[in-house]
C-alpha cells in the first residue's frame, strides 16, 4: 500500500484568500513550474471545480491526468483522487487550511501517489516529499507575492 506524504507551512494571509488561490486552477501555469496546462472539465457548485486536467512537466515525469475534487463546506479543506492518467495508477491528495495568530494560515499538504511504473519506495517517498515541499513554497510564493 502506498505511503502518505504529508507537508506543512504556515502562509501570511487569511485562509479564505489561500484557498482562493488552490480553487483558480486557471493560473495554476502562472505559479506552478511544473503544470503546463491546467482545465476545468466539469464545473462545480459555488465557482469550484469537481474535476480538472492537468499536463505535468517536471523534467523527467511527465503526465496527462484529471482529478476529482471534494470542497469541504467550511472552505478549509478541499480533497482529491486521480480519474485518470498515464504514468499514475492512483493520487490521493489534500490541503487543509488552520486559520492562525494575526491573519496568518497553516496548511497542510498531504499526497499518495501509486504509479503504472515500477519504482523503488525511498525514490517514491523522496520524490513525494519533493513534489508536497515545492506545492507549498510555490503556493505561499503566489498568496504572499
């Protein structure tokens, strides 16, 4: 069984404005190196997307994926799993966001990816941490930039 990933890091904005940032994806090739391109394919309730295509390029992995989203009621935390892709067989991801001291917001990146390719788990493992580590900088980048 795949093991989960888990990231955290504290963003100087409100958690409303963080999440904002997660549910764009139209600017997710703006701020996130790796996504190409990035589109809504099935629309959700209150602007948020139920499902989204993603072209990865991240040098050596490459992929054409679309996830399903669930938006947690109270906007502080939204959830996927893979749909579909090429090199992936599952993805299992989330954000949850804390609201902290002085308008500040702590959020936690969780992933479990299982792909079509044989890997070893400490290069599995590594590469998550890498891919759950970069998801946050980038993110705190674009709310705080």
């Amino acid at each position: 069984m795949a093991e989960k990933t888990k990231g955290l890091i504290s963003i100087d904005a409100p958690a409303d404005a963080v999440m904002d940032v997660i549910a764009d994806f139209a600017q997710y090739p703006e701020w996130v190196a790796a996504a190409k391109s990035v589109e809504v394919t099935a629309p959700g309730q209150g602007g948020r997307a139920d499902r989204v295509r993603f072209v990865l390029d991240a040098g050596m992995v490459k992929d054409t994926y679309e996830l399903q989203y669930s938006w947690a009621p109270d906007g502080m935390a939204v959830s996927w799993e893979l749909i579909s892709g090429e090199i992936q067989k599952s993805q299992f991801g989330s954000y949850t966001l804390e609201p902290g001291p002085n308008g500040t917001t702590s959020v936690t990146y969780e992933l479990t990816v299982d792909l079509t390719i044989p890997m070893i788990g400490l290069f599995k493992r590594k590469a998550e941490k890498i891919i759950t580590d970069t998801a946050l900088k980038e993110l705190k980048k674009r709310v705080e930039g």
